[in-house]
C-alpha cells in the first residue's frame, strides 16, 4: 500500500500525517503493551496464543526474555555467523544438521544459505533479489497505463516487505513472524500468490509490448 501511494504522487502533507499515525500507533502500542504487560500475557495464553507474547516480548525486551523465547534467534544469527565468507558447504551446516534452528525448510531458509554458503552465498541470494526487484521497477516505469504500474509497485513492495522481514528477524532486526522468503523457502500459499503475481507483472509486460507495435 505504501509503494502504491508513493508512485501515486500523495501529498507530502498526508505522509507527514500517516507517519505520525505510525508514530503514534508504535508509542501507543509499547506504552500499553509495558503498562499491561501481565495481563496481555494471561489473555493470549488463555486463548492459546501465548507464543505471540513470546515473540512480541523478546524483541522489545530481550534482556528480559527467557532463554527458550530467544533460543530460535541466538541460534540463527550463530550459524549465520559461523558461515563465514565460503559457508559450511552445501548440507554441512552444523546448527541445521543438528536440529538446533526449527523450520529451515521454510521461515529460517535464509540461515541455512548464511551457514552453509556464507556471506558470498547470502550476498548472491541477495543480488539476485535486488536484480529482480529492479526489473519489475523498470517495467513499471516503461508502463503506458497507469494502472499497469500501480499492480507492479504494490507486488515489488509486498516482495520487498517480505523478504527485508525474513531476513531481518533473522539476523535480529525484526520480530520473529511465520513470513517466508519469497521463492527460497519451501512450498505452499506464499509460493503461489508470489507466482501469481509475477504472472501479473509478465501479463502487464506482454500488453505494454503490444500496445508498443501497434504505436
């Protein structure tokens, strides 16, 4: 939504606006979520939901956090790391082999390429995501219906969104979520919306071209 109403040339003074909602809602949010924290806890475990506390809580408070609610973190950015510049070699990652990072077929993918290719092989994976974030941008601005640009930024920014949240909850920056790396992790919903889109943006292609001739 955001990429979509930057292209759409928003007033500055509606994003001063929803950057202090923005704001407002994060203080608002962690004022509340300090204030009540015990009662917040008790609520989502009763309805089953206490490992988003646990989540929630390790990141702003990771000091206080129990060793278990950071476990899949610590872990992460430590096999990342140990990774180096090469990795461990393709199926020698040691945390991975050993079970110590859950789900590396899927939200923690992005730490097996860290340990097992290292930073040259992350960089790559990396590049190539940059390399195709780019050509969607270019396609985009090459657009002769409007409409046509809006569809590709808002799919170039929900790809971006996704893959700056699963890399970066695991090296520590963001909260730990079930968001996957787009066409990296394993199989499933998110593979097929992801395809889908990029069909999208192949169909917008097609039609631009078209239009193109019969200019």
């Amino acid at each position: 939504m955001l990429g979509m109403l930057w292209i759409g040339n928003v007033r500055y003074s509606y994003v001063l606006i929803g950057l202090a909602a923005v704001v407002g809602g994060i203080l608002l949010f962690y004022t509340l979520f300090n204030s009540y924290n015990q009662e917040i806890k008790t609520y989502l475990e009763d309805h089953n939901k206490g490992h988003w506390y646990q989540r929630i809580n390790t990141y702003i408070h990771p000091d206080e956090a129990s060793a278990d609610a950071k476990r899949q973190t610590e872990y992460a950015k430590i096999a990342i790391g140990s990774g180096g510049l090469a990795g461990d070699g393709y199926m020698q990652g040691e945390s991975k082999n050993r079970k110590f990072i859950p789900y590396t077929y899927s939200d923690s993918i992005f730490v097996v390429v860290g340990e097992e290719f290292g930073f040259q092989g992350a960089a790559v994976l990396l590049l190539l995501y940059f390399v195709f974030i780019y050509r969607m941008i270019i396609i985009a601005y090459q657009c002769i219906d409007i409409k046509g640009s809006f569809i590709i930024i808002g799919i170039a920014s929900m790809l971006v969104f996704q893959i700056f949240q699963n890399v970066g909850m695991m090296i520590g920056l963001m909260p730990l979520t079930g968001i996957t790396l787009p066409f990296v992790s394993y199989g499933g919903t998110s593979l097929l919306l992801n395809m889908l889109s990029i069909g999208l943006v192949f169909s917008i292609r097609a039609h631009q071209e078209k239009y193109t001739l019969e200019d």
